[in-house]
C-alpha cells in the first residue's frame, strides 16, 4: 500500500482509524490461534478486554517505556488531539491513551515499520493478559 502523504503529515485521528482496525484483526487473529474451540460470541466478549479503550490505555501505559522518540511523539500527537466523542465505558484519560495508542499503530503501519509495528502489538496484548 502506497500513501500518499509522509506519516506525520496525518492527521492523528486518520492514523488512529487504521491503527484501530490494525489492533482489531491482530487480537482476533491471536484469539481465534489460540482459542480456536471458543465459539465467536466469546471470541468476540474475549477481544472487547483487549480493543476498549481500558484495555488499549493499560497496555500503553505499560509499553511507554519502550517507544522510541519517534514512536513517542505519535503517541503523544494522538494522544493530545481533540476529539468530540468519548465512549460511555471510558473516562477521558483513558480514551485519549488509547487514541495515542491506535494513533502510533497507524503511524508505523504509514511508515512500513511492520516488524515494530507487531512487536508493539504483541506486548501490548502480553499487557492486557497478565
């Protein structure tokens, strides 16, 4: 996939939108090679713990330190940028660590940082399981 534009020339809330589609499928990928006998009804309960905005705002929390300074400023970039919406399940907090969260997934998915980009999924997901 080419885009059209260098990735921090996106709007941070643009990145989100892939970087929270990107999570979505790795969680349910991992869940189904994991848990295949699950039916999807509790497939689908298992991946809300990892995809809300609670879940996503505990696994930044614990992989902040990990980020590089470039991966840190999209975070950040996603994190403080406004949004109209925040969900009934969340507090403000947490949805914006979350947004800062899928905002640094779709930043290294523009930047074809596809290896990063997994191992920061799969600490992210290590996070919520333990």
């Amino acid at each position: 996939m080419e885009f059209s534009k260098a990735p921090n020339l996106y709007n941070p809330l643009v990145l989100a939108y892939i970087g929270d589609s990107l999570y979505d499928v790795y969680v349910r990928s991992r869940l189904i090679a994991e848990n295949g006998d699950l039916s999807a009804h509790k497939l689908h309960v298992e991946a809300i713990r990892y995809v809300k905005a609670h879940g996503q705002s505990t696994s930044v929390l614990s992989i902040e330190d990990k980020l590089t300074d470039d991966e840190l400023s999209a975070y950040k970039r996603g994190r403080n940028t406004k949004s109209f919406t925040v969900p009934k399940n969340a507090d403000v907090g947490e949805y914006r660590r979350a947004t800062g969260f899928e905002a640094l997934l779709g930043w290294l998915y523009v930047s074809k940082k596809e290896d990063r980009l997994n191992q920061i999924m799969e600490m992210a997901y290590n996070a919520v399981t333990e």
